[in-house]
C-alpha cells in the first residue's frame, strides 16, 4: 500500500508541476522515454497497486461479520466500488496514454558525442538540447518544416566550432552546443 502511495504522489507531481529552470523556462524531464510516459507508467502501477490491496485486505476483516444478510450486502457494495474505481482507472490510463501518444521523441548524436532530441508529431516539431541531468531544454529556434523528414528519422547532427547543426531533410536548423 504504501509502494501505492508513493507511485500515485509521483505521478502527480509529474502530472501537475512541470520541470522550471531558473528563469522559469519549461524543462523536459526525459530518461529513456518522457515525462508522459513516466506518468502513466506510475499512475498504472500505482493504480494496479491499490486494486490489489483492496482485493487482498478487504475480505477477511469482512468475512468475520456474523449477521450474514449485513455481510453479503457489505461484499456487493465494496464489490460495485471495487468495480467503479477500477472503470474509472482505465479512463484514466486510456486518456493518459492518448496524451503520451501524441509526442515521438528522437535522439540525435553529433560525431563528438553531443546530442539533442527532437520531439515530432503531425502538426509540429520541438528542438530539445540538453540542460542538466535528465532534464532537456526547449529551443526557441525557428521549427522544422520539413515534418515528414523529422517523424521519418531522417536527421542527423553534426558540430562545428560555431555549435550544432540539425539537418531534417532539406532544413538545418543551428543550435548552441551542449553545456560540458
């Protein structure tokens, strides 16, 4: 239960306060996939948590209720809460899981090993460099036009002394290098 606790609380705090740097520009929390992910993951586990421990810690305090007609009546109705909070969960993951759906990220890795990823879907494009950690940095640099070439991984990355340059098809797109 407490393992519940902790993965609900750390979906929330994912969910409902986005990653600030110092001057309160947005970061994207990313380690293997990104934050989105990461909330659904801890929301569906937690979730799954709490059903189990309603499955296994509520029956024998209730099986030990003498008056028989009191203790079915008790089982149906934690029965059809059971069953409401368990719909109500997989809303939740089903909408969860458009939101992390509509994002594809990839990464890109320039020859001397800075990289940066490019988040894609149908109707624009982000540029994320590297800030500190797990966290990457939205650039304010001009999109890429050229989607089909993002989305299809049609990139590269390459440094030069003047910083990165992506190319996505026929855009470059020039980005400050990575901090070391």
């Amino acid at each position: 239960m407490i393992l519940a606790v902790l993965c609900l609380a750390a979906y929330a705090v994912l969910a409902a306060h986005p990653f600030k740097g110092p001057q309160g520009e947005p970061l994207l929390f990313y380690v293997l996939v990104d934050e989105d992910w990461w909330s659904l993951f801890l929301f569906g586990l937690g979730g799954l948590l709490v059903f189990v421990a309603g499955v296994c810690l509520v029956p024998p305090p209730v099986n030990k209720i003498a008056v028989i007609w009191v203790r079915r009546g008790l089982k149906i109705l934690l029965g059809l809460l059971l069953a409401g909070a368990t719909m109500c969960w997989l809303v939740g993951i089903f909408l969860l899981s458009l939101l992390a759906s509509v994002w594809t990220y990839s990464a890109y890795t320039a020859p001397d090993g800075q990289h940066v990823l490019v988040a894609t879907q149908t109707y624009g494009s982000d540029i994320f460099t590297p800030y500190q950690g797990p966290f990457y940095e939205r650039q304010r640099q001009p999109e890429i036009t050229d989607l089909g070439a993002a989305i299809e991984g049609d990139c590269a990355l390459s440094s030069d002394s003047s910083g990165l340059a992506l190319r996505c098809g026929a855009d470059t797109v020039r980005l400050p290098s990575n901090p070391s």
